[in-house]
C-alpha cells in the first residue's frame, strides 16, 4: 500500500508538471496570437506607405509640370521617393523579421509539445519504475526550465527589436515629414 501510495504521489507530480507544461503551451499560443497581430499590423503600414508612395508619385507628375524651377523640383521629390522607397524596403524587412521569430516561436511551440509528448509517452511506460521516473521528471524539468529561458531570451530580444524599429522609424516619419513640407512651401 506504502508502494502504492508513493506510485500515485509521483504520478500526481507528473500531472501537475503537464499542467505546467499546458500553461507554457497557452502561453506560447498567446504570444504567437500576439505576433500575428503585430504581423497584421507591419503589413497594413507597408500598404499605407504603398499607398503613401504611390500619392507622392502623383503629386511629383503634377509638381514637375507647374513649377518653373523644374529640375530642383524634381531633385527634390525623387529624393522623397527614394526616402519612401527605403522606408518601405526598412518595413518590408521588419516584415520578415517578424516572420522569422513568428517561425522561431512556433519550433518553439512544437519543441515543447513534443516534449509533452514524450513525458506522457515516458510516464505511462515507466509507472513501475519509481528510481527512473524521478530521473526522468529532474531532467524533463531541467530541459523544460532551459526551453523556459530560451523562450523569454527570444521574447526579451523580439520586444526591444520592435521598440528600436518603432523608434526608429517615428523619428525617420518625423524628418521626412518636415523635410517634405519644406520642400512642398519652396
């Protein structure tokens, strides 16, 4: 009964560490919902500058053939040009770097529920085995702890990514913005 007791003591941990492995999971699932979002977002804004591009291109065509200082005109706006076509090449990359730690948190993902996995598999196959099933659970643990660590690592450096690309980017809308309006009072 002793023997019994402990067996079903342990199986009890094993539950409650998958338990803690389906939170991860969740939360995992959360933070792909939530980069899809972001993902979402960077296309839409590339659109918009599309749009933005496609807009200032018009308003270039007209410029050029009103204004009487044509040539410096036009320098000026083909520099526009160029500045929104970098912006758009700098989204676009933003773009795929989201992509890329959307593709690294979902290996993340399937990482862990193969994991899961493999602890259910271990522990309906060594019950019997209580000196190996305590084995088996400290390394499971370990391994899940490291998969842990990775996992905010990845986060960690994914958000200031995003925090210096917005910055990067507010500062680079605000210049334009002047510049442009300058250009378009001259």
């Amino acid at each position: 009964e002793t023997m019994l007791q402990e067996l079903e003591d342990k199986l009890q941990k094993e539950e409650k560490a998958h338990e803690a492995l389906d939170k991860q999971k969740r939360k995992l699932e959360n933070t792909i919902h939530s980069l899809q979002d972001t993902l979402n977002d960077r296309e839409n804004r590339v659109a918009e500058l599309q749009h933005s591009l496609d807009k200032t291109m018009e308003d270039v065509a007209r410029l050029t053939l009103k204004s009487e200082d044509d040539a410096t005109m036009r320098s000026n706006i083909e520099k526009k040009m160029r500045e929104l076509e970098n912006k758009v090449s700098d989204l676009s990359e933003d773009l795929e770097a989201e992509r890329a730690a959307h593709k690294r948190t979902d290996k993340l993902k399937r990482d862990l529920n193969e994991e899961l996995q493999k602890i259910n598999n271990e522990l309906m196959t060594s019950v019997d085995n209580t000196a190996v099933l305590q084995d088996l659970r400290n390394k499971r643990e370990q391994e899940a702890e490291g998969l842990k660590k990775e996992l905010q690592k990845e986060r960690d450096e994914h958000e200031n990514m995003l925090k210096e690309k917005r910055k990067k980017y507010r500062l680079r809308l605000c210049v334009d913005t002047t510049a442009f309006i300058l250009c378009s009072s001259r």
